[in-house]
C-alpha cells in the first residue's frame, strides 16, 4: 500500500427539512423539523413517561387496534427522547411484548413492533451487547421474518422492517471487524436476500450490507469485499428499480473511497467500465422515467461518479441545536441516513443524549445546547415578541413621546 491521497469533497448549501434519504452532498438544516417533533409529543401528554408507561401496559391489550395506536405512541416518544433511565426496570417487560406482536401480530403491527425494536437497540445498544442470549435471539427472529419460505414471513413490507431491524441489530450489537472474519454475518446478508425476486427487498438487503460495511476497516472493504461484490453490483446497476440502482451505486461509492484512500498500486482494470456505466445514469433522459425518478437519479449519481473518478467524498451538513456537524465521506453518510431512517426528526435529541449514537458520530465532545439557557414558553413569547404584547406597547409609546418632545424642541428654537 502507498502513501493515502488527501480526502476531497464536494459542498454545496440547499436549505430544506431532511428528507428520509440522501446521498448528494447537502447541507440540510433539522433545527425546526426536531422542535416540532418533540413539541407535538409534550403537547399530547405533558408527562411523556406517564404516557410511554400507559403504552407499555396496553401492549397486552386484546382489541389489535389499542394495541396499534399504543405502538404508535410508544414509537413517536422513544425516537424524541433518549429513555435508558426512565425504562431501566421495564426493558425486559417490554422487549418480551414487543417480541410477541413480531412474531404473532398482524402486519401493521409487526412492522411496528420491529421498527421500535430497532429504535430500542439504538438506546440501550451497550447493554444489548452484554447479552449474548439477546443478540442471538433478536438476530434470529428478524432473519426468519426477512426470508421468504414455508415458516417465513412473504409480506415485503414486513420483511423490509425486519431486514432493517436486522442490519442496525447487527451493526451495533456485533464486533463488526469479528463477525465478518468469524461468523460471515456479511455474506449470509449477500447469500440469503441479493437474490430476492422482490425489488424493495433487494433494495434494503443491499442497504443492510453497506451500513455493515461501513463499519469495516479500508483494507477489509478493497481486498476482500470489493472483489467479492464488484460484479454483481455492477449487475445492479441495470436494474428497472430506482432504488435497487441507487443502493448498489452507494455501495460501489463506499468501497471505492476505500480504494483511493489506500492507494492501491494495482489499479483495478475493471473500473473504466464501471464508471461509463455511472456516467450514464448521472446524466440519462429517458422518457420511460419519471421527471422525479430521473431527478433523483441524476443527483445520487454525479455523487457515486465523483467518488468513483477520483475519490471526492460527498459532504452532508446538518444544524443541530444551532451546532453545525459535517459528514464528509461515505461512510459517515451512510451510517447518518440509517440512524435517521429510523429515528426520524429525533436524531438530533439521540445526537444530544445517546451515549451510542455520539460515540458511532464522534461527537461526544460537542455540547449540543446550553442547559442553562431555558426556552421561553409560548404564553411568553406572545407577552414578549407579539407586537401587540404590553412591552411593545409601552417601547412604542415612549418612542412617539420622544418624538414629539423633539419636534417641540425644534419649533422652539428655530
């Protein structure tokens, strides 16, 4: 291996809410996305660990649709607020329940229950991962559910949450540079689902893959995985789907990055193909496809081709609490469209207080915002910024006095 080339990277700056997937180089701002969030749950129950403990006890509730609208409520609180305290005695309880409506419910509440399964082992990702009983088992039930057989599950929406349970389950729970030596967990997500006839699930499966692989050392991802998965991504890239293209695209971007950042001293001849074919999608204009499809198309793609000539990274930066941290390589971008996908607009409240997600983004040294500064109420703010409020009444009127004392003044002496 020779010396490591300097990291490009490509910014430019669109103000707009975080959209659920992004692989251009944004700068994106959550700010307001956040606070609205987590305004809306305080304002349903200004006691929000008397509203999750509510929910919690009507998981056992025999009517499917008490038992959907506490999932609901028990998923909106836990992606706002960081609850390793206020759910330290009822982790057990409410792992057990939730386990049961995977493996029994009805879809709606199968993907549910997986979706804040995956949302609990982002909070308790460190506890989680002293339990070897408890990694087995979560890893196991949500590979049944992922496959497609005679015991498996066949909805595709269901085995979509349960592959994306199964990735972030994998990708926190699990040594990664062990469990693709040791256990092959990486090519058992290649082997089981890159076959799948369903193009969604294709689509996730080779997510899962990339969010795993961007756990992985560079060497790990140039010598081993990019010969190993090369061709059949390439494969990919002539896909009818939109999102299977743009998943193996990523793919092929993340390992690739890894190839210029090793400088490899011999050159992959395989790559000058590979690159016309992504310069096709960056710039294709087919009427088969939608406006949409094409737009998305072309933005995610000038990306992949950027880091596929060159090595240019792609840039993210997103506001947080007012603090602004930037992601500026692939893997950072993968991981940050994961974590988000899952936690929606309360990733910001998991960047501030999860322990886990601080320590995957390096940013544990960053105060998030300034607890001795409290926010006014709403009550305030009207009584304070309404122009109607009291104080500007009174600025107003002292500013009209000062006027006319003035203007006296000024017919006096003159």
């Amino acid at each position: 291996m020779g010396k490591k080339k300097s990291k490009k990277s490509r910014k430019k700056v669109v103000q707009e809410e975080i959209p659920e997937d992004v692989s251009s180089d944004n700068t994106l701002e959550v700010d307001s996305v956040i606070t609205s969030s987590t305004e809306e749950v305080e304002q349903e129950g200004q006691n929000w660990v008397d509203d999750l403990m509510e929910g919690i006890d009507l998981l056992s509730n025999k009517r499917t649709e008490t038992r959907i609208k506490a999932l609901k409520l028990i998923k909106k609180i836990l992606r706002a607020h960081v609850s390793n305290e206020v759910l330290q005695n009822h982790v057990q309880s409410l792992m057990k329940s939730l386990l049961s409506i995977f493996n029994r419910g009805g879809k709606e509440e199968e993907i549910l229950a997986s979706e804040i399964l995956s949302i609990m082992i982002i909070t308790f990702g460190y506890e989680f991962s002293e339990d070897y009983d408890l990694k087995e088992k979560l890893k196991s039930t949500f590979e049944a559910k992922s496959r497609v057989g005679e015991v498996a599950h066949k909805d595709p929406e269901v085995r979509i949450a349960s592959l994306n349970a199964l990735s972030m389950c994998m990708f926190i729970l699990d040594d990664v540079q062990e469990f693709v030596m040791k256990d092959g967990s990486l090519d058992k997500l290649q082997t089981l689902f890159w076959k799948d006839k369903e193009p969604q699930v294709l689509a996730s499966a080779i997510q899962g893959w990339t969010l795993l692989a961007s756990g992985l050392h560079n060497e790990v991802l140039v010598y081993r995985m990019l010969p190993k998965v090369k061709r059949q991504l390439v494969r990919f890239l002539e896909h009818s789907v939109l999102e299977v293209r743009t998943a193996a695209g990523e793919a092929l971007a993340l390992l690739y990055e890894a190839y210029y950042e090793e400088d490899v001293e011999e050159k992959d001849v395989e790559l000058k193909d590979i690159l016309e074919r992504v310069e096709i999608l960056s710039k294709e204009s087919t009427k088969r496809k939608s406006k949409k499809e094409k737009s998305i198309q072309h933005a995610t793609f000038r990306d992949i081709l950027a880091t596929l000539e060159d090595g240019t990274a792609p840039s993210i930066k997103s506001t947080m609490k007012k603090t602004t941290i930037t992601f500026d390589n692939w893997k950072q971008v993968i991981q940050f469209n994961h974590f988000r996908q899952r936690l929606g607009s309360g990733i910001v409240e998991h960047f501030k207080e999860n322990e886990l997600v601080r320590d995957v983004f390096d940013v544990a040294h960053i105060q998030f915002d300034n607890p001795d500064v409290r926010k006014m109420t709403g009550l305030e703010k009207r009584f304070v910024l309404s122009k109607n409020a009291p104080i500007r009444k009174y600025e107003t009127t002292q500013r009209h006095k000062k006027t006319r004392q003035f203007g006296q003044f000024v017919t006096s002496e003159y």
